[in-house]
C-alpha cells in the first residue's frame, strides 16, 4: 500500500491542472487512484461499476464477427480494459485530448497500464474526441473509417461539460455527425453522471434506430449508500 496521499503526476492544460494522485483510503483499506482536472474529481478507481457496464453493455448487442472499437476518453483506463476483454475485438483506438494521460499508461503509473499497453490490438490517439467526431473521424491514418461501436466518458454528462466547445456535441446536430462514423447497427455507448435525461434521449431518438438509459447502481463505501449513474445505448440504423 502507498502513503497516505501521493501525487503520482502534474501538468497545467488549457482547462485546468491535470493532476494523478494516488491516496491510501481509510474506509475501505486499498489504494486508490483519482484524476482531477482543476477542481473537478474526474475519476475514480472506487467506482467503476458503470464504466466497466458501459462497455459491456455497448459490445453485447452488436453480432458475434470480429468488432473495430472507439473509446473516447482513456481516463484510468477500465472501459478499455473491459472492450479487450471481449474476443470478438480486433481493434481499439482509445482518443485521449491530454497526452500527459496517455503518457501516464505508457510509463506504467496506473493498475490498467500493462493490459493496454501490451495489446497489440491497442492503439492510442491524442487527439479532441469531439472535434474528431465532427470531422475526419478517430483514425489519423484512415480518414473517414467507420466502426461498429463508439464509446464515450468524458464529460460529466450532456448538461454538464467539462468544456464549452463540447456542448455542441450533445445536440442533434453533433450526434448526427457521430452516427456517421458507425457502420451500419452499429453501438454507441455514453457515460453520465447524472439521472436519465429525457430531453437527450429525444436527441438520440432523432438519430438512431433504437435507444434506451440504463440506469447502473454501485455500492459508494464513502457515503455508505447505493449511488447510481446512467448508460445511454443507441443503435445506428440499417443501411
């Protein structure tokens, strides 16, 4: 186990001190890593229940061939981790907006790191996940290609940003430029933070074929309740 509270990396960034840490938790007796970005906790490795759903959840209706991926957002590395777990991916492009994260699991500082960094299968971007999507697409070497999932955690919710410029994203718009880069039935899977939110859903109802909030329940051991966050899975439609 770590020190009480350890600092494992810093840098300044446009939208605020990134920062690692690493802290011996008293109510629960492991370690545990945290990102924050300005004042903002990001993340955490006490809860990951829905991340790890999230991609579950986005892999498990899609057909039994072999699955190009995207995950936006690396973070501490878990929704990744879990897409690699499922044998039917036989790529993932992992778009990540600050290099310092990425440079966090190349040099091996987070639990995560290995399982990524050794899957040939793997391949990390730095790029901005939402410009990205409203452009040339995930793939600097294959302008355009489509995949058969789209996952995304970055921010804390559609109402909720961790940048103005995202916002546009979550409007009907931006997630109409998003469906373009999913092959056709093809999934995508968002993170949020906060309760189903009726108003996006009728922005994904406007795009996809099907769509559906799951709401994800976790034990919170620092609270010493049941918290939950939301999942929201879309289908492309057919071509």
């Amino acid at each position: 186990m770590s020190a009480k509270l350890e600092e494992l990396d810093w840098c300044a960034t446009p939208m605020g001190d990134l920062s690692l840490r690493r802290r011996l938790d008293p109510v629960v007796g492991v370690d545990v890593y945290e990102v924050k970005l300005g004042e903002d906790f990001l993340m955490s490795s006490l809860f990951t229940v829905a991340e790890i759903a999230m991609a579950r959840l986005a892999l498990s209706i899609l057909p039994d061939q072999p699955l190009d991926v995207v995950v936006g957002g690396l973070g501490l590395g878990y929704t990744a981790v879990e897409v690699l777990a499922d044998p039917r991916v036989a790529s993932l492009i992992v778009v990540e907006a600050h290099d310092r994260v990425i440079d966090w699991h190349v040099r091996g500082l987070l639990p995560s790191s290995t399982a990524l960094t050794s899957d040939p299968r793997m391949q990390f971007v730095h790029g901005d996940f939402f410009a990205m999507a409203s452009g040339r697409g995930f793939d600097p070497a294959q302008p355009r290609r489509r995949f058969h999932a789209v996952v995304l955690d970055i921010d804390h919710s559609p109402r909720h940003v961790l940048h103005p410029s995202h916002a546009h994203f979550y409007a009907q718009p931006g997630t109409r430029r998003l469906a373009e880069h999913l092959l056709p039935a093809g999934a995508f899977a968002l993170w949020s933070n906060d309760p189903p939110d009726q108003d996006y859903q009728h922005v994904l109802d406007t795009v996809f074929e099907s769509v559906r909030a799951e709401v994800v329940a976790f034990d919170n051991p620092l609270q010493g309740c049941e918290s939950t966050n939301t999942v929201y899975l879309a289908s492309a439609r057919t071509e």
